[in-house]
C-alpha cells in the first residue's frame, strides 16, 4: 500500500462527504478510492468509515487516522520545501487565508513576501471566519488574516499576530466629485447612517455581526436596501447605484483614486476590530511560513498596512 496517496484520498473523502466527488477531485476513479480506505483500513486493522449505502461519517477509530493524516500530510510537505530550499532561499508555497474585509492587505502582505523571497510563492483565499477556523484546524491553510478576538486562540491551540485595527466607514458618491481623488468627510453618528439605503454583507459574515452590533448600541435597527456576500457587489453598487455602503478602511483604501466617492468615518460607538495573522501554534512551520511570519512581525510591513487600513490618513 502507498500510505501517502491513500491518506490524502482520506482527506478527500471526509472533505467532500462522497466518494464519487472526492474520487473525481483526486483524478482516479471510485474503485480505486474505495481500495485505497479499505486498505488503510488493513494497515491500521479498524474501520475508518462508516459505511451505509453512501458515506456515513467516520468512526472514532478514522477521526484518530485523519487526525494523524493531516499532521503526517502537513509533515512530508514540510519536508519537500527543506530539501527544496537552500540555507538562505526559503522555496514553495504559503497558503494565506483572509475574510474578505482584510483581503486587500493580505494581497498587499503577498506582493511583499514574494518580492522579499521569490522562491515563495503565496496563495490568498478569501475565506469566511467560520473556514478560516476550519482550514487552520486541519493544515489546509498555513495562515489566516482575520478577527482574532473571534478565535478562541487558547482553545483552539492557535497564535496570533497583531496587524492593524479595523475602523469602519460610510462609503457613498460624493456631491462634489474631488479632483485629488475620494474624500475622507467629516463623521457621521451610526444612527445617522441608519436612514440611508445601505447595502450591506449577508447575515452569515462576521462582519455583517459586527455592523449590526453597532447599529444595536446606537438604538437604531437596519432593513438594508441590498445584501451581498460579495465585496465586489458591495462597492460596485455604491458607485453605480444609490446605495451607501459600510466598510473598514483596508476597503476604502482600494478606491482612493476615485473622485465621485466620499467616506465618512462612524461614531457613536466607535467601533474597533483588531485584526491579526493566526498560524496553528502546534504544527511545525515550513521554511516558507517562517518567513512569513518573521514578514508578519516585521516594523516596515506593520507600517505599511496601517497606512492602507485603520482610519486612513485624511
């Protein structure tokens, strides 16, 4: 038996919950997934799933195997960048997931590591709290940007390093059009904002929680006139339509150049959400991720994504 393939076919498997599209997802057909479980099956002398007439879940015996499997996985890929690094080249691929809210400075945090260690290439995902979690639990992702006070760091065996601080924004076309690009207005009370047209994210994102929280603690209650789990969508419908919108300053930092825009920062409350890089802190870092993380920790990067994030610089 070859453990290796037959652990990822795992993977795939508890992944998809099926074993026709985790087979397709691996690129070999049913029955020779079906062989590659029943062997492990052998090796390890217990049944890893449960089987009905379709996947059923995994015993408590497979739990331990997939657990194993992610670390053993985790490991051998760990393995392949050292031998494919030199002493002062760190080579292979880092997986950076962001909410969508901070993807702009995660995109701006991989243009940086890769001109710093261009034998690195960087993969940024935008990826909702709840997948974030999921994916730093079972080594999917080797880092994720996002709202560390949500995380439960001690918990869930995870470390934490700080970036910047997320200040929210009413973005909305401006009366005057500014010919050195959007303006930072003057700001306006939450409850202010409340009886404008908004378009807002979906119920299901964290950071939809955190708006409606602050229009909670302003007294006020929000029918938003468009919903969307797309940031796009939420931008675009501002400077296409007649909606305002609400977005932390790492978003409004992308539209800096465009005159007919204004955005107003929110008070009462004033509303700030630490966002931080999460690693696991048990699994071992490969060459790549080190470098990552000393980028993470290091002044110039932290100044740079504070002067694209926060309250912006008027």
């Amino acid at each position: 038996m070859n453990l290796l393939p037959s652990l990822r076919y795992l993977l795939a498997l508890q992944e998809h919950k099926h074993f026709g599209r985790a087979a397709q997802a691996c690129h070999i057909t049913q029955p020779a997934l079906s062989n590659a479980i029943r062997a492990l099956e052998r090796e390890f002398d217990v049944v890893i799933v449960k089987r009905d007439r379709n996947f059923a879940g995994l015993t408590p015996q497979g739990e331990l195997v997939l657990a194993s499997a992610k670390l053993m996985l985790h490991e051998h890929a760990n393995l392949l960048q050292e031998l494919q690094s030199d002493t002062l080249t760190p080579r292979g691929p880092v997986r950076i997931g962001a909410v969508p809210t901070a993807v702009p400075i995660a995109a701006r945090f991989a243009a940086m590591l890769h001109a710093r260690h261009n034998g690195i290439q960087p993969v940024v995902l935008s990826l909702s709290s709840s997948e974030l979690e999921r994916g730093l639990e079972d080594l999917s992702i080797d880092m994720a940007l996002g709202y560390s006070d949500r995380m439960r760091v001690q918990e869930r065996k995870l470390r934490v390093w700080p970036q910047y601080t997320e200040h929210y924004f009413l973005l909305r076309r401006a009366a005057q059009p500014n010919s050195k690009g959007l303006q930072i207005a003057k700001p306006l009370p939450w409850k202010e904002a409340a009886n404008l047209q908004l378009c807002l994210l979906t119920p299901e994102m964290h950071n939809r929680t955190i708006v409606d929280a602050a229009f909670t603690a302003a007294g006020v209650r929000v029918i938003p006139a468009i919903e969307t789990n797309s940031i796009m969508t939420m931008m675009l419908s501002v400077m296409a339509g007649d909606v305002c919108s609400v977005l932390p300053g790492a978003l409004v930092d992308t539209v800096r150049t465009y005159k007919a825009l204004e955005a107003l920062p929110l008070t009462g409350p004033e509303v700030k959400t630490r966002i931080g890089f999460i690693s696991h802190a048990l699994a071992r870092p490969s060459r790549a991720l080190e470098a990552a993380l000393a980028l993470a920790q290091d002044g110039a990067w932290l100044r740079h994504a504070a002067a694209h994030s926060g309250l912006l610089a008027v």
